[in-house]
RNA sequence: GCUCCGAUGGUGUAGUCCGGCCAAGCAUACCGGCCUUUCAAGCCGGCGACCCGGGUCCAAAUCCCGGUCGGAGCACCA
C-alpha cells in the first residue's frame, strides 16, 4: 500500500489523471457541490440557550451594530434559546434617554425578535452586593489616589498604598460611596488581579466609580456605578448566559470578566469574537453623529447621511438583507472591510422581484413631438410580472412631455432616440419630430420621459445631494421601494414627494 | 513600547481544529455572449487567490519555526 502511495507521489499529475480516465472513468466525475452558507454550530449544550445583546444607550443602533445583533438573533433562533436585550447604562454621562426606545425600534425593523429587556440601572443593589461580596474575600478593595498616580502604580507593576488596605475599612468606604458621602473622583472600587501581568489592561481593573453625572432614570437615588466590566460579568452570570458572540474589541474585557467568574467560582459561557469590520469613509461614531444632529448639520437619526438602523431602513434596506451579509460573513475573528457593493447586490435581489418600474425625470426639460398624432403608452410595471399591470397615459396632439436635461444634452442633429413605450422621436433643428418607426432602436438610445400631470419629486441621496424632477403621475399612488428606470431604487414616499435614494 | 489576535483573487468568504476528496468552492465586481422597448434583473461563459522564507512529512492553504504586514486593547467609555 505505501509503495502505491510513494509511487503516485512521484509521478506526473497528468500522467495519473491520462491513467485515470482510461481505467476507472467514473471516478473523475465531481460533482458540483452547492454551497448554502451557514454559520457554525456553537459548542457546548443547545438546551436552555441564552444569549444577549448588550448596547448602550447612547443613541440609536447604527450599522456596526447589526452584525451583533444579526448573529446572536441567528443562533438563538436556531437553538430556540433566548435572547435578552440588556441596556448597558452604567455610565450617566453617556446616556440618550431616547437611545432606550429606540433601540428595541430599531431592533424590530432588523426582525430581531428579543424575549427579554433587561436595564442595568435597575440592578444596581444587585451589584452592589456582589461587590460586598468580593470585598469580603478580600478581591476588591477601595482605592483613593487621583487617577494618574493608580495609572503610573499600574505601568510600574506597583500596589498602590491602598491594595492592602483591611477588610472592614474598605466595606465602610464602599458604604460611603454607596450613600454619596464621597464624592465623584475621591475614590474608586477596584478590582484585585495581578500586577505583574504581562498584559497592562488586565492589571487592577476599576469595578466601581462615582458619577458626577446625575443618570436620567435613576438619578435620585444613586451615585455609584460599576463600570461595564463589572456589570456585565455579573450579569452574564445571574441572567444564565450561556454563549456570548461579539467583536474582538471586546477581547481585553473578556479576559477581565473572566476574572469575577473566577472569584466567584461561577460557570462561565462560551466566547466568540469575531474581527473588526472596518467601514471606510463613512461616519460610525455615535457621539460624532449626536454632535452633527445637535449642530443642525444633520436633520436627525434618520438623516439619509447616516447610517443608523433608521436611515438604512427607510432608504429601502431590507432586514433580510443585514442577516445574510452577516450570516454570509460568518463569525470569523478576521478583520475585515465592509463591502457596499455586496451589501447593495444583496438588497438588490431582495427588492427587485417586487419594485415597481417608474419613471423619474431629473432636471426635466419640457419638449412637444411635432407632428405626432394622439398617442397612447402601456408601460409594464415589472418587466417580467405581467401580472403587476401596466401603467396607461394617453398623449394627446400638441400635448408636452418632459424629458431629462442630460438626455437633452446627448442629442445632436439627426438623432433618433425612442421615448420608451411611446414613440420614436427624430431631434432636427432644436425640435423633436415624431418618426413612424416602431423598430426596437440599438441600445442606448431608449429614454424615459414624463407626461405632462406629472408631479414634481425629489429624491435624497445618501451623500447629501437632491435630485429633483418629475415622477409619472401613477407614481404618486405607490409606496415602498421602487425602481426608477435609468436610475435607481428609491424608498418613495409619494405623499410627500419624495424618496429616499436605495442604490443602483 | 507592552498584551492579544489575524493573514485565501479587486472585494466578501468556504476550506485550516482532525494534512490526502483543494488541479482551492461560493458570492460580488469586471470582461464576453444571450435575453430585454431601463444603463435594472435574469441566463451562459471567462479572468482572478492560499503573505514571504525555512522545516516536518510519501503528501502542507492546513502542522512547526522565523520574518513581514494588518488589526484590537493598554480609559474611573461601552
């Protein structure tokens, strides 16, 4: 056997597959295999599983937000568990109070079906008293130096003064904190690791601070917040987590909460980061966005120029098409650039089968067809669902058509161009002549046009720009995505005369 | 600087754990053709990749070592 082996080795490939074909032709058929892609199983026990999604109410959710969402949705799916939404807001100072209605909105728009809505600020006492009980056993203790000298401690490998400091006095300190008798920056809580490791964000890490921000839903009553680390190692535990997926920036904080499982002799769930995405060019960062909103440089979250879970939807993003770009990207820990082209592919298979086709005229310019008699157009809404009708316009002699400015642009003497579905039109000496012709033209030299009723449009693009024109006037009577033919798919909203620009 | 992670076509990925079915699959983009009274969609065909250098092995995209490049973190943000 291992001679056979040797032997094939060292041989030719072609001359094995020559042998091959002449003695066992069946063997070299290979099937074409489809490829369906689909996202790994998770390890561990498939009962009883529990997920969560964790954002902070800083504002609504944006597109970086949707790979998250998407693939903790698509797991617990899959293993009918549970999925818990958990409000992070244990930092007063970066709270939108309007981030807590928003967020489960936009959720819904993704189809993300959440069972549970958890808010930390309510489980504050919760933590605190894990806290005591990590004061107890001696893993966290209170410590009073400013801020830069706990970091130069910890660049040195260095206890601070207050490492040691005994059981009781830290439990009176943490009381003081709790009940406001210190005040924001005098003091911290935190969390006892080792100082000489390797790795600095995991030497000592702060568990508790005070904030000088009074937290909008429960201002009147607390003072003391852990910090996300803490809260969220807490959490996971109490609420029965038991796969957590997210990005690989989170990476750092995993190894610090691993460090109150540990404490505590808690079960800890299974991690996942995937990598980076990284988004070129465009604007992902809340704050930045607030700040443009605030400054009025933005109409609001669903400015078309943002890319907040809102804009993305109303500009004609289906939720099916954030779950396969997320399925299909899968939960690989490489780092990786967001791809609009496949993203927009994706929608546009999404959205095709049902846009309706109607005509919009940019910068529309009014022309009359000299010499055309009384004319009738039936132009399919779908060309290939006959079934959706045909919209119908009768043009009557002597009546106007709008065509577009760059259209108008192109012609030169002599031009024949056909105005689709309706006739063909010769340009000669400035004027448009109707021409007998019915012949299909060569490509390129179909326009679309607009009757005379028409309404007047315009459609907001994602880079900021307007297009204004005209819309066929059985436009107004249709909402959702459409396809404006040479143009694009847009959102429309034609009660207001305008739509939102899709993608190509 | 330190810690951790990663590297497959222009782009997104499959395969890597457990080496042989990989002569590397799929999608997207691009090119050509078909269809079409939209520059859309659809159909057919084509182009195009295992970061580099060593090693182990009959056999390496896959395992080991070194290098290079890229990323994340090193906040009393999440």
């Amino acid at each position: 056997m291992h001679s056979v082996v040797e032997d094939l080795n060292s041989r030719d490939r072609e001359e094995i597959i020559r042998e091959a074909e002449t003695r066992f032709p069946e063997i070299l058929h290979k099937m074409k295999k489809e490829q369906e892609h689909t996202l790994p199983d998770l390890p561990g026990d498939h009962r009883d599983v529990v997920m969560r999604l964790a954002p902070s109410p800083s504002g609504p959710l944006h597109l970086g937000h949707t790979r998250m969402a998407i693939l903790n949705d698509e797991y617990v799916r899959r293993y009918s568990g549970t999925l818990i939404l958990r409000i992070e807001d244990t930092n007063p100072g970066n709270i939108d109070p309007e981030a807590y209605r928003m967020i489960p909105e936009d959720l819904e728009s993704l189809g993300v079906k959440v069972h549970k809505i958890v808010i930390q600020s309510s489980r504050l006492d919760l933590y605190y008293s894990e806290a005591r009980s990590l004061i107890e056993k001696g893993f966290v203790y209170i410590c009073t130096c400013e801020r830069e000298t706990a970091k130069r401690y910890k660049a040195e490998m260095k206890a601070c003064p207050h490492r040691n400091t005994g059981v009781e006095e830290n439990m009176e300190m943490f009381e003081k904190m709790v009940s406001g008798e210190i005040k924001a920056g005098e003091a911290s809580a935190v969390v006892k690791t080792s100082l000489d490791d390797p790795n600095p964000s995991l030497r000592d890490w702060i568990a508790f601070r005070i904030s000088p921000h009074r937290h909008p839903l429960v201002g009147d009553r607390y003072v003391l917040f852990p910090t996300m680390n803490f809260s969220v190692a807490v959490d996971d535990h109490h609420l029965k987590l038991t796969h957590v997926v997210r990005g690989r920036d989170q990476l750092n904080n995993t190894y610090r909460q691993r460090f109150i499982f540990r404490y505590n002799n808690w079960k800890e769930p299974y991690y996942f980061h995937y990598g980076m995405i990284s988004y070129p060019g465009t604007l992902l960062k809340t704050s930045l966005m607030k700040k443009g909103i605030r400054e009025g440089k933005y109409k609001g979250w669903d400015d078309v120029r943002l890319l907040t879970v809102r804009s993305l939807i109303r500009r004609g993003y289906r939720p099916e098409t954030f779950r396969k770009y997320w399925v299909d990207s899968g939960l690989r820990d490489v780092d990786a650039t967001f791809s609009w082209e496949i993203f927009d592919s994706i929608n546009r298979g999404f959205v095709d089968q049902t846009a309706m086709r109607l005509f919009f005229v940019r910068d529309p310019v009014k022309i009359r067809i000299e010499g055309a008699p009384e004319m009738e157009a039936k132009i399919p809404f779908h060309p290939s669902r006959p079934d959706l009708g045909k919209r119908e316009y009768r043009i009557g002699v002597n009546q106007h058509v709008y065509i577009q400015q760059s259209d108008m642009n192109g012609m030169s003497e002599g031009d024949t161009v056909r105005l689709k579905d309706l006739c063909n039109v010769t340009f000669h000496n400035g004027l448009f002549h109707y021409s007998e012709g019915q012949e299909l033209l060569r490509r390129g030299s179909i326009i679309h046009w607009c009757p005379e009723n028409s309404s007047s449009y315009r459609v907001e693009k994602p880079d900021g720009t307007v297009d204004s024109g005209l819309i066929e006037p059985l436009g107004k009577d249709i909402t959702g995505v459409v396809q404006m033919e040479r143009y694009g798919y847009v959102n429309s909203f034609p009660e207001k005369g305008i739509g939102y620009y899709t993608h190509r």
